[in-house]
C-alpha cells in the first residue's frame, strides 16, 4: 500500500459522492431509434454489515455506483504467557475488480463489453492505528509500552492509506455485482510491550476484496412474435426493459376461429393477466426479473376451443376489410350485441346478420338482444351481412341531408359571440318510444326571441362523442318523429333553438345551450 504522510486521522474517510435520487433515461446501446424510453429513481449500492457485504441481487444501473463500507472492530485473544492481545480489524477497505475479472455476457450483451466504462472513482483513504481510539484505550495503557514501542506507535498513527473503494457504472449497460471471489488479510503492524517490551500487546491488521464476478445486460430485449401474421403483429410490443420499476406489456389478443386465447407460452417469467381482447404482462427486477433466463424473446399465442363470430361483409366492407373476427364470451357481463356491427356498402343498406350465405332470408338474425341465436354446437360461427338497395332519393331528402352534413362539419359561432344575440335554453316536454322509432316534443319559443328553429340531436352515445345524428325544423314546430331506427335499441336525445342571423354581411347561425339529455328505447 502506498504511505501518504499527513496529520493525525481519527477515523475513516471517504472521497464518495453523495447518494443522489435523480431521474437518469436507460441508454440504448444497439438500436438508434427505440421506442419512449423508461426513467429510473437513481441508487447507488454500498456493500456492507447489513447486506453482508453480498448485493448480488441489485441491479446498478448506468451511473450508479457500487462500492464497500468498511467495518472496524476489536477482539482480544490470550497469548501465550497469559497476556491479553488486542487485535484491531479494519475490514473491507478497499475493492478491486481483479486482472482477469468473470463477465456473464454471452447471451446477455450483444456487443464486447468495455470494461474501462467500469470507473473506479470511489476511494478509502483509512488509518487502522486512529481508527476509533476510544475502543481501545485500555490496551495502550495496559500495554506497558518503553520508550521504543511508543515511538513506533507514533509512526503508525502518522501513516495513512488510500485505496481504491469502488467504482461507477459506466457502461451504457445494466449490471449485477453478482460475487467477489475473494478476500485477503494484511498485516498493519504490532504493538509490544511487557516487561522487556517484546510481548505482543496490539495487533493492527485490514481486510481486502478482489476478483469480482459481473453480469451484463443490454437496456432493452427485443420480443418476437410466432404463428402470428405482420398484420396481426401490428401495435404490440416489440421490446422489454431491464430495470428494477414495475413494467406492464399490453398484447392484444390475436383471434382464431373457433378458438379463445387462453395464454402466451414464453417469457416465462411475467406475471399473465388474460382478459376480453387483451393479455397483460407484468413484471419487475425484485419479483420476477432477478433470476430469469433474460435475453430476446419468443412469444407464441395458446389456445383452446371456443365460440367466435366472424362477421362477412358479403360485397360491403366492415372496419375497412372484408371480414372480422371476434373472439363470443356468452358468460361475460358485457354482452355482445351483432347489431352494433354495422358495414358498408356503397348504394346498398343494411338490413342484418344472416347464418346462412345461401339463405340471407330464411337465416336472418331477427333478435339479436340476446343469445338465443347461437348455435349452441358450433364454435366457428360465421354470419353474413344481407344488404337491399337504396331507394333514389327525392330533392328535398337530398337538401336536408346536405344541410345536416354541413351543419356537422361548419364551424358556428358560439351563443356568446360579439354581436351578443344570445338565445335562452330549452328543455324536452315529451320523449315517446315507437316502433323503430320515437317523437320528441318540446314548448315552442316566444316570439320575442326571434327563433329560427330547432336543432335535434340523438345518438347511441349517452356523451355524444360518436354515431350523433342530427335533424332540424322550422320555428313553428313544437314536434319531431325520427324514424327508421334499430328495433329493441336504446337511444339519447338531446335538443337546442338557432337563429339565422347576418353578420358582417354574411350568413350565419346562433345557438342556444342543449336541453338535458333524455333516453329512449324504440320498439
């Protein structure tokens, strides 16, 4: 060990940086481009007593530091003429990695490891002779120490030692300080006294450790996909982090025919939830990650017999395709309505589900309300959409729906525009159910207000955020019957005045505030 002289050192320093909670983004060391990268709460890991010195099961992440605490004590031995001998231990002090130090990357790191990202930059600067003074004190004074012996304590005590103490994770990588192999005792001088001054009274001695086992990981490895198409591969996730925060993957559920998902072989290690239309995996360093076979990933879906619905656009088109497939769940508390599958087709409206693509008329879903449709020895069962003509429409209908499509896409201005024409609210008088449709009544306006007419709004969103239809009339109406809805369905209604007014010499509309929203089911 190399001396420094200097003053007096009462107890033992350390040059370490303090332990700092920072949030540090996961480098990527073998892609240029990834997907949101994790943060992390940064840690650093002290080996010491409480740990037993062993932090084989932390995970250092980059930046983050390990490095040892050491431990002074005192223990007292007999000699061999019937003195005591006090021996002084200052464990720990220094940690080196070792010449030749054991890395486990084969699997684990896809490029060579440089181990000079392993910074040694802690330091244990120590001195076992001032080390807590206090604790042995009696055995300088029962030391019987002549003139010689404390003269040699005193060059002890003016000696001090720096070694290296541990070292900074700077690899770009993840790693475990899996072991340190071992470990080696170093004479720090004696102490006699007695009568001729040639007993052994006190023994100084400090312990050392070297040869570190460490393991590598990559930031991120990659998840693969088997048995499953590219367009069935779309929107799941492609990678798994290596970090001690809780993960959770999202895997939508990849539908076969006939069959239900009941799990994913693979990354044996996570924690499955299967649910309706998607597999959750969760998963973190301390539970699940610490002793897994980690590296890239091979994901295979598991199945089982099971009712599905495959939805056959027949000429039309559904969600942009030809044909969908659901995965039926008949003993799930959301129920699964085929009526609310609606394609498309240009020239042609829907009229429903068939069983048959041969017989659309005789094999028409009439109430889809519940299951009593389904056949019950069936799993794979496949429907088809039956489709009739539209009739031509008259001018007028072709008026009105340019109107509404206008008014659903045009910008009007707010009730509380400049030119401060505000109307007051309204509320619905009467909502009454008919058959595949229903009438909604409201209290006409005073005159007073100018009223240009009235703005009726339903949709099978109670929020109105989608499938909202739209119809209007003139001011002197206080009715409005909307037909040609879906039998047996549950609708929302909701309706404000407007006033057609000029501004700036063009035409414009004011509304009024909506009316609470009422509901209805058509028979």
């Amino acid at each position: 060990m190399k001396k420094q002289k200097g003053g007096f050192q009462k107890i033992i320093g350390f040059s370490m940086v303090c332990c700092m909670l920072t949030n540090l983004a996961v480098p990527v060391s073998f892609a240029e481009e990834t997907k949101k990268e994790p943060t992390y709460v940064r840690m650093d890991h002290p080996l010491k007593e409480e740990n037993n010195w062993d932090i084989s099961d932390e995970l250092i992440m980059p930046g983050e530091a390990f490095y040892t605490v050491p431990k002074f004590e005192v223990t007292y031995d007999h000699g061999y003429y019937g003195q005591t001998v006090t021996n002084l231990y200052l464990k720990h002090v220094s940690l080196i990695l070792g010449e030749e130090p054991r890395l486990y990357d084969s699997k684990l790191i896809r490029n060579k490891v440089d181990l000079a990202g392993l910074t040694a930059d802690r330091t244990n600067t120590y001195n076992v002779w001032t080390t807590q003074t206090e604790l042995w004190k009696k055995s300088l004074e029962s030391a019987e120490m002549g003139e010689d012996t404390q003269k040699q304590l005193k060059a002890f005590q003016e000696g001090e030692s720096t070694e290296n103490a541990g070292y900074t994770n700077n690899t770009n990588t993840p790693i475990v300080l899996e072991q340190v192999r071992t470990g080696a005792t170093e004479h720090e001088g004696t102490i006699y006294g007695g009568e001729y001054s040639s007993t052994p009274m006190i023994v100084g001695y400090t312990t050392h450790n070297s040869n570190c086992t460490i393991r590598f990981y990559e930031p991120y490895y990659t998840i693969s996909y088997k048995e499953l198409s590219e367009e069935k591969q779309e929107g799941m996730p492609d990678r798994y982090y290596v970090q001690r925060e809780k993960q959770e993957l999202i895997l939508k559920t990849p539908v076969r025919a006939g069959c239900h998902l009941t799990g994913w072989s693979g990354m044996a290690f996570v924690d499955e939830k299967v649910e309706e239309g998607r597999t959750i995996f969760s998963f973190d360093w301390e539970h699940n990650m610490i002793h897994a076979n980690l590296g890239d990933q091979t994901v295979t879906p598991r199945y089982d017999s099971g009712k599905t619905i495959t939805f056959n656009a027949n000429g039309g088109s559904i969600e942009g395709k030809e044909s969908v497939i659901y995965e039926l769940h008949m003993d799930s508390k959301n129920f699964f309505d085929i009526a609310d599958h609606i394609p498309q087709q240009e020239g042609y409206q829907f009229v429903g589900w068939c069983l048959k693509p041969d017989d659309l008329d005789g094999s028409l879903v009439k109430h889809t309300e519940n299951y009593d449709w389904v056949p019950k020895y069936r799993d794979d069962i496949q429907v088809y959409a039956k489709w009739k003509e539209k009739p031509k429409e008259t001018e007028t209908e072709k008026e009105t729906k340019t109107e509404e499509e206008t008014e659903n896409k045009e910008q009007i201005p707010d009730v509380n525009s400049k030119d401060g024409q505000k109307l007051s609210g309204i509320s619905i008088k009467k909502l009454t159910a008919g058959k595949k449709k229903f009438t909604v009544k409201w209290k006409k306006a005073k005159k007073s207000e100018s009223v240009s007419g009235y703005q009726i709004q339903y949709s099978t969103d109670k929020k109105f955020k989608k499938n909202v239809r739209t119809k209007k009339c003139g001011k002197k109406k206080n009715s409005l019957t909307v037909s040609k809805l879906k039998a047996k369905k549950k609708y929302y209604v909701r309706m404000r005045k407007f006033r057609n007014v000029k501004k700036d010499g063009k035409k414009s509309r004011i509304y009024g505030s909506f009316s609470k929203v009422k509901k209805v089911k058509v028979r």
